[in-house]
C-alpha cells in the first residue's frame, strides 16, 4: 500500500508539471521583430487559449514603462482604448472569441516598441511572448550595420560580457543613446541603458561614426537566458542588431528530476510485482507440500461422506510395477484408503471384559 502511495504521489505531480506546462501556453501571438513604415497600417496577430475572461494589448517602448492599450472582456467587441493612444489603435476579433488582434493605423516614429498580448487569469495578468515593432521613415534606407556576438552559452554563476559596434551615419544632430534589450518567452522587456562611445571613421568619411558599447552583468541564472539586442536610438531612429542569444547551461536538473520519478515509478511496480509473485508463490508451494506428504485428503468430496465419526481411516501407500520393461525407479505409486467401522457395543463389551 505504500510503493502504491507513492506512486499516487509522483503520478500527481507528474500531472502538475504537464498543466503548469500547458498555461505557458495559452498565448499565441507575433514574436521577434517586425518593421514597417511610418504613416502605413500595421496588424499584430494574438490568439489567446483556455478559460480567460479578459484580453488586453500593452506596449513598452525603448526605455520606457509598461503602457496599457486596451482591455476587453472575452466575446465582447466593445474596446475602451488609451485616450493618450487615440483612434489609431483597434481591436479586432473576426468573431472569434479567441482572437484578440491589434491593428495600428497612421504609424508614427514613436509607435516603436515591444508589443504583448496578455490575458487576466484568476486576477494576474499573463504575457505573450512580445513583438518588437520597428517603426522606420523609409523601410528601403540602408539600415547601419550592428555587430553583435549570436550567442553565448554560461553556466550559472557565470559573468555576461557582452560588446557591440555600430556603423552609421550621423545626420543627426542629436545625442545618441544606447540601451541594451532582453527579450524572453512571456515576460516583459529588461532595458538597461548603456554608455556608448562614437567617433569619426575618417576625415573622407566624416559623416560617418563609428560607435561601441558594452554591457556586464553578473551571476547569471536561468532567469537571465534570452536574447539580448544592442540597440541605439537617435532623432526617434532606432537602430538595433540581431541579437545575441544567451543559454543558461543548467546542471540537467530537470533531466534528473525526471528520471528519478521514473526510475521510482519502476520501482514501486517492481516492488507490487514482487509481493504478488511471493504471495503466490507461498500458496502454490504450500499446496504442493500438502500434496506431498499425503496430509491432504480428499477435500472435495462433500462432508455427508465424512461425517461419520466411529469410522477410522487408513492410508496405505502401495507400489507396484507399472511395467516389468521399465526400470526400478520408475514406479506409480497409488493411495489407497480403508475403512473400518468400530460398532459402540463391541466397544462396551471388550471394555467390560
């Protein structure tokens, strides 16, 4: 009963690990980075899964807070949308209850940001996992070059060293600045502004800079895994790298995890399967000996034919030749019972006597 407890137990949370899996899944929406150009219409697909009651869009701009849009009650295609945001934002369903898409009309230079589709769930707020919007004058300009490591692969407790250098032209005349952006699977974007340093590339290229920057951090854990994206930001141009992709090598503690319950499933069944086998055993065996050593009468006949109390039994083994051609050992062996029954005067009698 205990292995058979146990066994309730890890099955249990085995399940648990399965639905906790399936939440993180409910939103399905645009990921990764999308440009388009200012003054063109955007749409930013979201279908959300499962029992939620309401649907919203936030956007967080470079450097910015976390800004809501819209919130909307699920089957409802009322939406009270931002006043700072206007009419330019709208929420469309396609009379699906599950869709939740946002359309963006007249873009502006300012509409650049990461864009979440969340959904309200017993009173927190869930996230999808974001869509960078790249909001450009001219989407044929030649973008400047960013180079950036693609990825790097840490161990926790490991140091994150991260360097990026921009080529660009400097029309502008207004500072530049530098952030770097983590994005992760449903979670909001990490900004951390950086210092950055820019200087000439030559005197026959003056309009051109060269600029660089860095970012460290320290003591990286699994939460710190994402993509981090060198960005600059100048006369509200944005100009952004492709990434480097940081992986957090854990020490297959999941792995593990999953095979001790497997290997503790196995042995509660093994165990079960041991202790039936035994029973079994124990019953097969001792019927066997009772056999054997002929303390087993006939037990299937029914009690009228026993009943007789002044009756006396014997057994009487005999042995016999089952065939003169066999050899000495190979011998049938049959039990033959008598019957001898005792009168109560006889009795008397010999005892007066």
């Amino acid at each position: 009963m205990t292995a058979l407890f146990f066994l309730f137990l890890l099955l249990c949370d085995l399940c648990e690990i399965q639905t906790d899996a399936e939440k993180n899944l409910r939103i399905v929406q645009d990921t990764g980075v999308i440009s388009a150009e200012v003054g063109k219409n955007v749409m930013l697909h979201c279908t959300c899964l499962g029992d939620v009651t309401y649907l919203s869009w936030y956007r967080q701009s470079v450097g910015g807070k976390l800004e809501l849009i819209f919130t909307r009650m699920k089957g409802n295609s009322k939406v009270e949308v931002s006043e700072s945001l206007g009419k330019r934002f709208i929420a469309l369903s396609h009379g699906q209850e599950s869709t939740n898409h946002l359309t963006i009309k007249e873009l502006h230079l300012s509409d650049s940001g990461t864009y979440f589709c969340g959904v309200l769930d017993f009173n927190a707020v869930q996230f999808g996992q974001g869509a960078f919007l790249d909001v450009r004058t001219s989407l044929s300009n030649a973008r400047a070059e960013v180079l950036q490591p693609t990825e790097e692969l840490l161990q926790p407790g490991d140091s994150l060293k991260l360097s990026c250098t921009v080529y660009t032209d400097s029309p502008c005349a207004e500072e530049q600045r530098f952030y770097w952006i983590k994005l992760g699977a449903s979670e909001l974007i990490t900004t951390y502004p950086s210092a950055g340093q820019c200087t000439g590339l030559s005197e026959a290229q003056s309009h051109k800079q060269n600029c660089s920057t860095h970012f460290e951090k320290q003591s990286m854990n699994s939460t710190d895994a994402g993509t981090y994206y060198c960005v600059m930001t100048s006369c509200q141009e944005i100009t952004y790298g492709d990434g480097t992709r940081v992986l957090i090598r854990e020490h297959s503690f999941e792995a593990s995890r999953v095979a001790v319950y497997c290997l503790s499933i196995a042995f509660a069944i093994s165990m079960n399967v041991l202790v039936l086998m035994t029973s079994l055993m124990y019953r097969w065996t001792k019927k066997l000996c009772s056999v054997c050593k002929g303390t087993r009468s006939c037990s299937t006949r029914s009690d009228t034919e026993i009943q007789d109390k002044d009756s006396v039994y014997c057994a009487i083994n005999l042995q016999r030749n089952f065939e003169q051609s066999q050899q000495v050992n190979d011998m049938e062996t049959a039990c033959v019972y008598s019957r001898v029954n005792v009168k109560n005067d006889d009795m008397a009698n010999t005892s007066a006597n």
